[in-house]
C-alpha cells in the first residue's frame, strides 16, 4: 500500500499538465492590456490630428479677418470649443487656452511688408487647444487593481500669417462719390477735411495693401501700367460720368471733369465701352507700386495721382451738378470685372462702393428711355435700383463691399416702399460682413452702424478690406 502512494506522489510530481494554466491567465491580462493601450493611444492620435487640423483652421481664419478688430473671435468660432464650427464629440473639455487666440506683430512679417496697424495693430494670430481624450481599453485595468488613466489630454497649436500664401488675383472696381456733396467738410476727428480727400486717402491705404505683382519680384516690370505678373489690378469709377476727353483733368490735375447726364449701361454686359462719356476714370491698373514689398505708392501711376498721392496734386475732383444714381455705375463697373474676368480666368472681381447712400436724381440727369414703373432705368425707386444693381454682380460671383459714408437717417425720396440710404448701402453689400459705416462723419447717422464691421475710421476700413482679399498661411509657431 505504502508502495503505491509513493508510486503515485512521484507520477504526480512528474506530471506537468495545467503548468500552462496561471501564465496564460497572467499574459492574457498582459495582452488585453497591451491592446488597450494601443486602441487608446491610437484613438488618441487620431483625436490629436483632428484637434491640430481645427486648430489650424481658427488660425487661418483669424489670420484672414486681419487686420480687422474680429480676428480673435473668428479664430474661436473656427475652433474645437463646444459650439464652434470645428466641434466634434470623440473628444470632451476642449478648451481655449487662457490668453489665446492670440494676436501677434512679428518682425519677420513685418520686413515682409505685412505691417500691423489698427484696429488688431497684428500681422499674425496664435490658436491653441487642449482637449482630454476619455480611454476606453485601458481603464479596465482598474478592474485588476491596477491604476489606469481615465483620460489622456492633448494639446494643438497653430501660428498664421495674414498674408503670405500664393495670392488670388483680384480685379477690383472703386466707386467713388463725387457729387457736389463731397466736397463738403467732415469736420470729425477721423479725417477732419474735405469728404473727397478722406474717401481718397482711405483709397491710398487700400493701395498700399494690395499686391501690384508677384511677391518674389524685386521690382515690377510695368508696361501702360500694368505688370508683367501683376496680381491685383485696380481701376476707380465715378459718378456722375464725366466727358471721356475731361477723364484725364481726375489724375493730372490739369483742368477740371466735366459731367455728363447719368447714362444707363446695358445690366448683364460682357463689357464695358462707353462713348463720349464715361462712369471709368483709370483703366485696371497694377503700377500703384514699383514692387509688393515697397512701402510707398508709386508717384507716376495714374491711380495714385486720381487718389491725391502726387505731392501738388489733390487727385480726383466733385463737380457734381446731376444729383445722385447708382445703378448706372453699378451696371458699368461690373461690365468691365467680366471682361477682365475673362481676360484673367484665375482672378476673383471685387467692387467697393463709397457713397452716403442716398439716390434722387431729377429729370435731364438720367439719359436713355426712362420707365415709369421704378426698374431700371427709371427716375422711381432710385435706391432700390442700386440695390438689385449690385445684386446682379454678387450672383454673378463678384464680391460687393460698400462704404456708408456718412449716410444720413433719412433720403431716398423716390423710393416706394420707402428706404434708408443706410439701409441702401448696407443691401448693396454682398453680405454683412462686407459692409461698413463711418457714421461718425458729418451729418451721417449714429443708427447706420455695421454690426460685423464696427470699425468707423476709413483708413482702418479700406486697410480691413484690404485684409479680407488676402490670403493667410501658417507658419511656424516660433516666427519671431
């Protein structure tokens, strides 16, 4: 019997099945957590590149809105917080870190001739982000006694230069008032001069923010005022038109224009060629300046002469003498974006209107065969003829920003229903944000403010148009 005990102890000292048993349960702990932790951090990643993509987005977008005074808030509402446009829900707590997005004036943009004026007085804008990425794998760790983490925090930044990416070409039509109103004194402390003069200095700062040709040019080779590579091309309108023989006397400074009845150019026109007179005082022109990076406009350029840029010269004049209309202008400026459109495919048109936005011009001062039933042409409904003027160039892809300059409460005296010459300006505009109003002027309206644009001082709105026909690009976070 002993004998068989002991037989049986050493077959079972012997026997190694189910050694196999307590390793495996202990490696399937192991690799259950191994798995975890590469699902987790896997997702983690994901989630990162998500968080820097957004990030990087707020960036751009706020650097876009510069120089203007809404840079900040537009990089927010183009990030991840809760609420953005660039929220998700595979991540929880996104978060701006406190003291961002953050407006930067660095001295590399600015040798690059990206100045930083006001309102956001910056030529760059910093987003950053953090984010806690909840794990799903790895907390179960904890059921074993072991300490997981809950979550794993992530954190993105992104740096934008205003400008400095390849540039879209624009055409760009400028109308200016100069009706006999013009040339009244604004008296505010904005500008404190002639109207005239304080539209024409703001036209300046628009120059001298718009590239004439390529960046990588040291200088512009300019043939009849245009240049060989050039990237924004400029030409000013007026109203009322003036004699195509006198357009001359408004960058010469030689003679004085002299005007015309209102013409009433056809709406929809594959161009713009007048005869005798004309709405069009410079051609599309990109010699405003002898490079992208020179810091002065170019005193030999037609432009900068209509815009009193030349010393001794006060550029463009106000004859005025045939009341106000828009829609002829309108109508012709738009003309000429499509011609230059299709002689340019890759460029975008633009037109900025600057006017107090009143319209009630009499009989003899609107030629062609008026209409009695307020459409075009027509001496009713003078405003809202302007309105669905420059409707009909934002459906036909053009961008329309206008200017109120000093619009008045009250005016539109032809119009049924009745309108604003506020409300004028402000319908012109392709939409909200590319309206603007000094309504500080003299004699403006404090009601006719601009909600998306609250800068009133035209020098900072032409310098935040110019910032909106630029093109942002990231750059490295450490850019000095």
């Amino acid at each position: 019997m002993k004998g068989e005990i002991a037989s049986f102890l050493r077959r079972a000292l012997k026997d190694q099945s189910g050694q196999t048993l307590h390793w495996a349960a202990l490696l399937m702990v192991l690799m259950l957590g191994m798995g975890g932790l590469v699902l987790d951090i896997g997702h983690a990643y994901i989630c990162y590149r998500e968080l820097q993509a957004s990030t990087d987005a707020a960036a751009l977008a706020g650097a876009e809105a510069l120089p203007g005074s809404t840079a900040a808030s537009v990089a927010t509402a183009y990030s991840s917080v809760s609420g953005n446009f660039n929220a998700f829900s595979n991540m929880t707590s996104v978060s701006m870190v406190s003291g961002y997005p953050k407006l930067l004036c660095l001295t590399t943009l600015k040798n690059q001739g990206m100045a930083c004026v006001s309102p956001a007085n910056a030529n760059a804008i910093q987003v950053k982000q953090k984010a806690s990425v909840p794990t799903i794998f790895i907390r179960v760790l904890s059921l074993f006694g072991i300490n997981s983490a809950q979550s794993i925090t992530i954190g993105a930044t992104a740096t934008a230069s205003m400008r400095g990416a390849a540039p879209i070409p624009y055409n760009v039509a400028i109308i200016i008032d100069t009706t006999a109103s013009m040339s009244s004194t604004d008296s505010d402390s904005n500008c404190s001069s002639s109207r005239i003069s304080c539209a024409l200095a703001g036209v300046e700062v628009l120059l001298q923010n718009l590239s004439p040709c390529a960046a990588s040019l040291a200088t512009c080779t300019v043939t009849s005022g245009v240049a060989a590579n050039s990237v924004d091309r400029v030409s000013i309108f007026t109203f009322p038109n003036v004699t195509t023989s006198t357009t001359s006397s408004e960058y010469t400074c030689s003679g004085s224009p002299s005007t015309q009845a209102y013409t009433t150019p056809t709406p929809g026109a594959s161009s713009y060629a007048p005869s005798g007179t004309t709405y069009q005082i410079t051609g599309y022109l990109s010699d405003y300046r002898t490079s992208d990076t020179a810091a002065s406009l170019n005193t030999s350029s037609y432009l900068t002469e209509a815009t009193g840029g030349k010393s001794g010269c006060s550029g463009m004049q106000t004859p005025g003498g045939q009341g106000t209309y828009y829609a002829g202008v309108i109508y012709a400026a738009q003309a000429s974006l499509v011609a230059q459109k299709t002689a340019n495919p890759t460029s975008q048109n633009v037109m900025i209107i600057l006017s107090d936005g009143d319209a009630s011009t009499t009989s003899g001062h609107l030629s062609g065969i008026l209409k009695a039933n307020g459409l075009y042409p027509s001496l009713y409904d003078q405003c809202q003829q302007a309105v669905t003027a420059a409707a009909a160039a934002t459906t036909a892809g053009t961008k329309v920003y206008t200017v109120a300059y000093g619009a008045e409460a009250s005016g539109c005296s032809t119009d049924t229903p009745s309108i604003t010459p506020c409300q004028t300006m402000q319908q012109m505009a392709s939409s909200s944000q590319y309206f603007f109003s000094d309504y500080t002027a003299t004699g403006g309206s404090s009601s006719c403010i601009s909600a998306s644009q609250p800068t009133t001082n035209l020098n900072q709105i032409f310098t935040q148009i110019a910032g909106d026909l630029t093109v942002a690009r990231v750059i490295p976070d450490g850019t000095s």
